[in-house]
C-alpha cells in the first residue's frame, strides 16, 4: 500500500501505474451510474449503450432494473459487466425490513447482480452501533439467500455516505463491513457516497476522496487477509481520468511493487455517471 502522499504527488508512481492500465481495464472497474429520480426509460438504453461501449457495469434503481436487463438481452449489449440496484438510496433511513424486500426484489425478482444500499446514517451518527450493524447484516444475509438461489456470484456494496461522518466515524463504518463480508461469506463493498449526500460543512467533498479511499483500503486489506472479501467503491466526484487512475492506487489495485493485480471488478469499483467521459478522456492523455 502506498501513502497519501505518494499517491497524489508521486510521478512516477503513477506513470508506472497509469502505464498499466487500459481503456477496457479502466472500464471494467467503473460502475456507469443512473440514479437520477427523473431518468426516464429511454435515458436507461443510453446507459446501457454506453456501459456496452465501454465494458462496465451499470447501477440504477430498482424499478429500472426490469428496462436495463429487457434492452441489455434485445440489443445483445454483451460487454456490459453486471446489473447493480440501489437499495435504501439514497438516505438510508428505511425500515430494515424495507431494505431486505428491496434486495429480494432486485436479485430475486428482477434477477440484478448486485445490490447497493445506504447504511442508516442519523442512527449511525446516533451511535446505534448495534441497530446498523443488523441493519447492513440482514441484506447481507439476503444476497447470500439470493446468490445460493442462483448458484451465482451476488454483491453486495454498503455506502456510508462518508460526507456525513467524522473519521473514526468512517473508520468504524468501514470496519462494520468488513465484519460483515467475513461473517456472512459474500463479497462486500465499503462504498464512499451515494453522490447526493450534503456535506457536514462546507470544507467536506460529498463524493469520494483519496483520504478516504485510502483510510477504507488500509481496513479492507487487514480483513482480506483472514479470507474477508472485500472492495472498495469510490463513488461521487470522479470524473477525469487522472483522479480515476488515483482513485485506483489508493483502492488497491496495485501491489506494492505497483503493479497492476487481476480481478479488479472484484477488489475496486467507480461509481460515476462519467463513466464514458472517464474512458474517452484516458484514451486522449494516456493512449
């Protein structure tokens, strides 16, 4: 792992990094992003043609989940990487019950590949440690039901909504997840923000950070080496290439020789609705 200060200064780590990496790398690890209340159906095949055009996954809300897969099977969209529903989103105040017929819904009935859910912020910050921890636990436990269901990978991607935290609340969310991850056996992602959330003050980003990513992958690794599997997702705010392939460094996509791992869908994601921005403006400064 490399520090802060490396990541956002070094040139030449990044030039080893970023020489590395492809458009279809960078494109598989970016999970193209609709989940604008307006967005209507014909917004959805936009995204949908989009992510096709750059291989990645896409994330959307629930009720668009029955759209995207209709018009991924009829234009035989083949390089889209996995279907993602929000659950919860984007204030995760909803009655833990709410949230597990949500992920019943998405995985089960709409047969989506992924679920991304809002922890309960105010009881988080109300410091009901135990209430969040089954709040998160109970999804958790229903893309297992649904992944044993399938017999197929189902992942589940826990926003803390990190703009509303202080650090040690952060680092205590973080750690809650992986916990989880390692207790219930699926994949888990500790993910920054949900991209609408306001800000504690006007000096906090409401997206992702590099600090932040950083302070998340130093916890997931501790956890990933007792057999945890968790990632990292670096959601809100990214939209140039230069800040995706940090965002990639401080997510642990690289080992500490900086080299570039495999199975990074796996290990790091990037929620943006740039995602095609992301690729095209890689291809004009780094290819």
């Amino acid at each position: 792992m490399f520090s802060l200060d490396a990541i956002k200064n070094d040139k030449v780590l990044f030039e080893k990094a970023v020489s590395q990496v492809t458009p279809e790398i960078l494109g598989s690890v970016i999970d193209h992003t609709a989940l604008n209340p307006t967005a209507t159906c014909a917004d959805i095949h936009k995204l949908c043609r989009e992510a096709n055009e750059i291989g990645s996954f896409i994330c959307i809300n629930g009720s668009r989940v029955r759209d995207a897969k209709m018009y991924i099977d009829n234009e035989r969209l083949i390089n889209i990487r996995g279907v993602a529903a929000v659950v919860g989103f984007p204030f995760g105040a909803e009655h833990t019950t709410e949230k597990e017929m949500g992920a019943l819904a998405a995985l089960v009935t709409e047969k989506a590949d992924e679920v991304d859910m809002v922890l309960n912020i105010g009881k988080w910050l109300d410091k009901e440690h135990e209430y969040v921890y089954k709040d998160i636990q109970t999804v958790a436990k229903m893309v297992r039901r649904a992944q044993n269901m399938y017999g197929k990978t189902k992942i589940l991607k826990v926003i803390q909504e990190n703009c509303s935290l202080n650090d040690e609340q952060k680092s205590l969310a973080t750690m809650f997840i992986c916990e989880i991850s390692a207790e219930i056996g699926i994949r888990v992602f500790a993910k920054t923000s949900t991209g609408f959330g306001t800000p504690k003050n006007d000096k906090t980003p409401k997206g992702a950070t590099l600090e932040d990513v950083c302070m998340m992958n130093n916890m997931a690794a501790y956890y990933r080496k007792d057999g945890a599997r968790i990632g990292i997702k670096a959601a809100g705010g990214v939209g140039d290439a230069e800040t995706a392939v940090k965002m990639m460094i401080a997510g642990g996509c690289f080992d500490d020789n900086a080299v570039l791992l495999q199975n990074l869908p796996d290990i790091f994601r990037i929620g943006a609705s740039a995602g095609v921005k992301i690729v095209n403006d890689f291809k004009e400064r780094f290819r």
